[in-house]
C-alpha cells in the first residue's frame, strides 16, 4: 500500500518542475530583443538577447525585459520658434529612432515611454537652437534640408547616450502663428489687388496708346486716301475738259447741241422746277430753230408781224440826232428838255 503522504509529496515535486520548466524558457520574436536580468539587474555577458527563437534562464529568479527592434517614431508638440529675423514661426517636427544598445537604453531610460519623452525634449531643444539662427525664409524654402540634417546631427550626440540611433527628422511644419499668418495673408492681398491694377493701368495705358495712335493713322490715311483722290479726280475733269476742247473745236455746233441737250435735261426734270424766262431767250434756241437759231421761233414770228400793224396807225417818231463835236473834238452838250 502506497504513501498517502509520499504521492502527494511527489505530485508537488511535479508540479514545480513543470513550473520550474516553463519559466526556464523564453521565446524572442523576429521583431524584439531582449535583455535578461538576475535580480532586476542585467547579468554582465550573457544580458542582451537579439537572436530570435528559443532562449533559457534560471527560473525564479532570472526576468526577461523585451524591446522593440523597429523603428520608432517620437512626435514632438508644436512649439513657437522666434527666427533669427524675428519672425515667429510654429514648428511641428517629429523624428525616427531605433534601439541599438538594450543594456544602455535599459540603464538610462528603462522604458519606451520614458525614451519618448526624453527625445522629445532633445528634439524641442536642437529646433530651437537650430532654427533660431535662420531666417524664416531659409526655414521655409531655401536651407530646410541643411537645417534638418543639423538638427539630426545634434539629436544623435545626446540619443547616444540613451543607447538609441536617431534615423532621420523631418519638419512637418513651419508656419507663421495664426494671428500673424492672417495679417500677412491681407497684406499679401493687398499687394496682390495693387500690382493688379498696376496692371490693368498699365494695359489701359497701352490700350489709350494704341488706340490714339490707331485714330492718327486713320486721319492720315484718310488725308493721304483724300488727297490721292482729290488729284485723281482732277486728272479726270482736266482729261474731260481736255476731250470736251477736242470735240468742240472739231464740231462746235454739235457740241453745242450736245450741252444743250444736257441742260434741258437738268433744268427740265421731273423735280417741281419752274422756270421764270423769256420764251425769246436763248435758252430755247433749239425748240424753234434745229439749227439752233437765235430768235426764229414762233414768237419772234408773231412778234414781226405785229410790228408792221403799229405802223400803219402811227408814224414811227425820227430819231434823235445825235450832237456834232466842238472844235476840241469833243461832243456838244445834249439840249435841255423843251429846246
């Protein structure tokens, strides 16, 4: 007959051991390392672990404390920076580390959060430092990636001693304050709306330019057009004058003729003109002669015959004689009326 006390004792002893051999072992992923400590302090030599897999220790009282391998990223608040121009600019900023020595970081900042913090204040300080002896232009466009790599330069003299390598830092931001960013941007307005009617000044300039010198071009051209026809025009009439002369001296009577035929056809039209004149005139020279005649129409006709009627009733009175000359050549004066 077995024990009672004996099976209890060696189910104890079991159970230690499988306790025993469960804490003996860890186990480190691809994306830790770990450091082993014998009463809260690393063992010298054997302390750090960066190989993955399957690692032992002295259970109960040997722990195992594991960090990240990765890259960590630390974000730093936005602080306000004064330029060295005096310009105050909000910088928003964050780095990338990575832990390189686990004993170190363990001694000096224990954990990642304690790390965060530290860096983050490094970081704040090496901004203000760096920054502050640029201009906000340099900040801005032209030296932003000379002064991040300053920057980066002196956040890794004091991350060395925490055990961590600082990869890279960036400046998210770098604005002006919103207060001061508001001014700016109306006076940037404003001197955007000045240049713009500069502008439009400047092309209403050209414009009134343009168009005074357009206007003058076309008062010259209309001279010169003006002119060109006024000579032409008088080389024509000359030319008509000229062939009018010819026609004349070749046929005077059909020239004749021929302007008077024009003149009845202007003074003849059919506009409401009214003529007052004699029928004798020499206006109607054609109408009572072809040959165009002076005088031989009817009522010169009927003027002759009337002519001889008055002097059958009434002898025509003698005319007057006229005065003989003096001695001097010169004519005697008339008598007096009732001489």
């Amino acid at each position: 007959m077995k024990n009672p006390i004996s099976g209890f004792v060696i189910g104890i002893v079991l159970v230690v051991l499988l306790i025993a051999a469960s804490t003996a072992t860890f186990t480190v992923a691809q994306t830790q390392q770990a450091l082993v400590l014998r009463f809260g302090e690393p063992i010298p030599g054997r302390a750090r672990v960066t190989e993955p897999g399957l690692h032992f220790k002295v259970p109960f009282i040997e722990n195992v404390v594991y960090f990240d391998k990765r890259m960590l990223d630390v974000d730093s608040p936005r602080e306000e920076v004064i330029a060295s121009d005096n310009n105050r600019i909000e910088v928003d900023a964050f780095l990338r580390y990575r832990i390189i020595d686990a004993l170190t970081f363990f001694q000096t900042v224990r954990t990642e959060e304690i790390a965060a913090n530290q860096l983050g204040s490094v970081l704040n300080s090496a901004v203000r430092q760096v920054l502050g002896e640029a201009t906000m232009v340099q900040i801005v466009r032209e030296d932003r990636g000379k002064l991040m790599d300053r920057i980066l330069g002196q956040v890794n003299i004091e991350a060395a001693k925490l055990g961590v390598k600082i990869l890279d830092v960036r400046i998210r931001r770098a604005d002006l304050p919103r207060q001061i960013s508001e001014k700016v941007y109306s006076r940037m307005q404003t001197e955007r709306q000045r240049e713009a009617a500069e502008f439009r000044a400047q092309g209403a300039e050209q414009k009134q330019r343009i168009e005074s010198k357009a206007d003058a071009d076309v008062v010259v051209l209309m001279a010169t057009a003006e002119r060109t026809a006024q000579e032409i025009r008088a080389k024509g009439d000359a030319e008509r004058n000229r062939i009018f002369a010819e026609s004349f001296t070749k046929d005077p009577e059909f020239f004749a003729f021929y302007r008077s035929m024009q003149a009845y056809e202007t003074g003849l039209a059919s506009n409401d003109t009214r003529l007052v004149i004699s029928p004798n005139s020499d206006f109607f020279r054609y109408f009572g002669s072809p040959v165009g005649k002076a005088g031989s129409g009817p009522v010169a006709a009927a003027n002759k015959t009337a002519a001889p009627a008055n002097n059958n009733n009434k002898a025509a009175a003698p005319a007057p004689k006229a005065p003989a000359a003096n001695s001097a050549g010169k004519p005697a004066p008339a008598p007096a009326p009732g001489q």
